[in-house]
C-alpha cells in the first residue's frame, strides 16, 4: 500500500493537478503541480541523455510510473493469490499446481 501511495503521490498527482488546472481554478496548486513536474523531469534527464533519448521524453514519466503502479499491483495480487510465479514455472508455497 504504501508503494502504491508513494507512486500516487510523486508521479500521478501533479501532472493530473497540473492538467486540471482550468478545471480546479486553483492557481497555487497548479504552480506547484507544474513546478513538481518540472523537477520530476528535469531530474530524469540524465537517464535519457545516458540512453541518447530526447528530452522531451520526460514528459511521459508519469505515464511510465502508472504502467509501473499496475504490475506492481498485479503482482501484489498474484503474490496473494500464491499464483505470482507461474510464467516462470513456480509458484507460491503451498500452491497444488
């Protein structure tokens, strides 16, 4: 949960404040939300120049992280599930299959 959470709060929450900012009318949030996203990809570039990528692909950061968000927590499910293996040939302790 608190991954999650974290995941939420860092990537997801201010380009979605950010975007929204007409809809919100909050000028002080949306400044922050777009400061935060800023940093966000300005601290990406060096990861990109590593890879010879464009800058601009730090714009997709949050996306990533919610691709990431989703197999975390599908893994977290399968993990429950004791069925977190079996692409990989086993599975968790106690599992019949």
């Amino acid at each position: 949960l608190g991954t999650v959470m974290g995941l939420v709060i860092v990537y997801l929450l201010p380009p979605l404040a950010a975007l929204t900012w007409p809809l919100h009318g909050s000028a002080l949030g949306g400044g922050l939300a777009l400061f935060a996203w800023l940093i966000m990809m300005y601290t990406f570039q060096p990861t990109l120049r590593l890879y010879s990528l464009a800058p601009t692909f730090g714009l997709v950061l949050p996306i990533a992280a919610l691709l990431y968000l989703g197999m975390t927590v599908d893994s977290a499910y399968r993990y429950w599930l004791k069925v977190g293996g079996q692409w990989k040939g086993r599975t968790g302790i106690g599992c019949t299959n």
